[in-house]
C-alpha cells in the first residue's frame, strides 16, 4: 500500500469499482460545500467546513460515510436501509451510493457548522 498523502492517494489506493465509488463521493461533498478543506485526518479523507464535516473510509465491506452527531440520529428514518452508528453509515460495496442522501446530510453538517460559528 502507498503512503497517503492526500485525498487523491487515498482513492488511488483502492480497487478501480472502489475508486468510481470514491470519486463520486469526494464530488457529491465537493458540489454542496465547495470551500470544504480537503485533507487526509485518521488515514481517511476528512472535510472541514468551519468545524469538522465528513470523513469517509473504505472497509472489507462498506464505504463509511461519518458525520459528527447529531446528524445521523436526526436521520434515522431515512437511513433505516444502512447499518448506522451515532457518526456513521455504512453502505455496503454492492450497493450504489445513496448520494442525494449523503447530500442532505451534509448539508445538515453544515448548518450545524455555520450556526455554530454566528
């Protein structure tokens, strides 16, 4: 395995199916909060927007989308289909990436983010 450098690195380091799956992921961040700081934090892409955002991580079997609470719980409905945590959703490797989901609650991140900082 490579050393990580960036967010690049990181996706290079995974299988081709993997890395469309990451690009699209690293987009659907990149499109809602276009002046997100992109950088490598806990060996994973990590997103910050006046605050901590999204991380997202490649395990044996599923990419890990991790938001800091509350907004996964705040979701649960809508994530009822995908294994969740107080910070995280997996979605399994066979799936297809629920991005107008991952979207939305990125979007929420960054509300929590920006009313924080007022």
């Amino acid at each position: 395995m490579k050393p990580i450098k960036n967010v690049d690195s990181y996706i290079e380091n995974n299988p081709k199916e993997i890395q469309v799956k990451l690009k699209e992921l690293r987009a659907a961040i990149m499109d809602i909060v276009p002046k997100a700081a992109e950088h490598i934090s806990y060996g994973m892409p990590f997103y910050g927007y006046k605050g901590r955002l999204v991380y997202f991580g490649v395990s044996k079997n599923h990419i890990g989308v991790y938001i800091p609470p509350p907004v996964i719980g705040e979701h649960k409905s809508e994530l009822k289909d995908y294994e969740t945590t107080k910070s995280a959703v997996r979605i399994p490797l066979n799936k297809k990436l629920p991005i107008t989901l991952i979207k939305k609650l990125v979007l929420a991140r960054v509300k929590i983010n920006e009313d924080a900082n007022k």
